[in-house]
C-alpha cells in the first residue's frame, strides 16, 4: 500500500515534523490508521521516483556539456547557460534524493525497533516465530534498498564536482579554444554519467521490489 498524505493532514501535522518529534509524528499518522509500515513503503516510492527523475537530469546534463563540446556556431553564451542551469538542477536533485533516503531510514529505524519490542507481547510462540521470520525478511529487504539507494547516491558527488569544475571553468574562459579543450573531458565525465545510471537502476529496481514484497495494511 503506497499512501499519499492528504493536504489537511500535512498541515495539521507540519509542526510536528518541523520541531523534529518524529516519535509523536508517527503515533498522530498510527492514530487515523496509518501505520509505520505504510510510511516506510510511501518514502521508499518517494525516493524511487526522486532517484528515476534524478537520472533524467543526469542525462540531460551529459547532454548539454555535450552539445557545449561540439558547438559550432551560434551564442556561445547561451549555450553555456543552458549548462550552467542544469548543473543547478542537478544540486537541487541530489539533495532531494539524500533528504528521500534520510527519511527511510528514520522511518525504518522507528518501525523495527518496535517490532522487536512487540515480539515480547506474543502468548503464542507460533505466532512470535512467525512475525521474527518475517521481521527478519523484511529488515534484509530494507537493507538491500536503503544500501542500493546510498551507493548510487554516493556516486552523485563525484559526477557533481565533475560537472561544477567544468561550468567554473567556462565561466571565466568561455571562447572557442577553451571549448575545444573539453573533448578530453567528455569521454570520463559520459563513463562516470553512465555508471551512474547504472547505480539508480538498480536502486530503483530494489525500490520497486521492496514495494512489491510488503504487504498491504
């Protein structure tokens, strides 16, 4: 079950998740029928889709260095605009895959640190060694995610640094021998784009499998 807070219900609980008390936060969301495991599930979709709109940005950015590479003619600044502006597109797109990712682990931790808890509320031992059976399946899925989603958005910050030396660079030698020295930079900067692409892939294929594994509340 993936939920989407209604705007009534966002307001009257945005001081409560400003002030930081994620505890009181979850026990109001628990209160209407929402449970942790619902929360945890929505952020994973959350961050899935900021990593999958992320990767666009990506490539679009490859693509307008690309195109600044191999200009041959017309406004060269505008050109290098275009570049500029989505090197900023890209900052705003990594932090909100990292904020995505911060909040399922807040999440996480909250849910199965009471789920061990209320293994100790059982009379059943049947029932008790069912749910540890299948609290430890799900906490490994949730690894699997949470450690897909860090490794591709470690591989962000390096990407970053590439593009924003580049757009510094043109900044103050923007002419058409500084451009044609980029070419050799072209070919790393398209290797580290691609592997990349390749990390969110299968971030967002562990995202999507997670989604697909939990049960419905």
């Amino acid at each position: 079950m993936v939920f989407r807070s209604p705007p009534a219900l966002a307001l009257v609980l945005g001081s409560v998740v400003i002030s930081g008390c994620a505890s009181t936060y979850y026990n109001a969301l628990e209160n209407i029928g929402i449970e942790k495991r619902d929360i945890l599930v929505n952020r994973v979709d959350s961050a899935r889709d900021a990593q999958a709109h992320a990767q666009e940005e990506f490539k679009d950015a490859l693509e307008q260095y690309r195109a600044l590479v191999n200009f041959d003619g017309g406004e060269l600044g505008k050109t290098y605009d275009r570049l500029s502006k989505q090197y900023e597109k890209l900052e705003g797109e990594a932090k909100l895959v990292k904020s995505r990712i911060d909040s399922i682990e807040n999440v996480g931790t909250a849910l199965f640190r009471e789920w061990r808890q209320e293994l100790n509320d059982y009379q059943s031992p049947d029932l008790r060694r069912r749910s540890e059976q299948q609290l430890r399946e799900t906490e490994q899925r949730y690894k699997q995610v949470l450690a897909a989603m860090n490794a591709a958005a470690a591989r962000m910050d390096p990407v970053l640094e590439l593009f924003e030396d580049q757009v510094l660079f043109l900044k103050h030698n923007l002419n058409a021998q500084a451009i044609a020295g980029l070419d050799t930079e072209l070919a790393q900067i398209k290797s580290r784009v691609d592997d990349l692409i390749r990390e969110m892939d299968k971030a967002i294929a562990e995202a999507e499998a997670f989604i697909a594994a939990m049960p419905a509340s």
